[in-house]
C-alpha cells in the first residue's frame, strides 16, 4: 500500500519547495515507507519485550532514537 502523493508534496512544500515534480513525490514517498517499515518493525519488537502486543506510542518512541 502507497502513501497518497498530496500529503507527500505538501511535506516537500512546507521545506520550502515552490515547484515539485512528481518524480520527487514518488521518490520521498518511497523513503517514507521503507522508513515507517523499518521504525513499525522494532516498535514490534519493543511491544514484544515488554511481553506485550500492543504497539504503544513509547514504542514508535523507542525505536526511532
């Protein structure tokens, strides 16, 4: 599943772009996924040493210091 491209641009805008191709979209878009999966999969990991199933915000935390 893909992240929709409007929040994406909008992300490459308010870092002070005026004009963005949709090449740049796609490709921060990509970034942001593989990012997301990689913090997501040690939260769970987090979740899961503290013997829970749960992902909590503490987590999400953890895992991207």
């Amino acid at each position: 599943m893909s992240l929709p491209n409007a929040p994406i641009e909008r992300i490459i805008r308010k870092a002070g772009a005026e004009r963005v191709s949709k090449e740049a979209v796609e490709e921060l878009r990509d970034a942001v996924e593989d990012l997301g999966r990689e913090v997501s999969a040690d939260a769970v990991k987090m979740a899961g040493h503290a013997e829970r199933n749960t992902v909590k915000e503490e987590d999400v935390d953890m895992a991207t210091q």
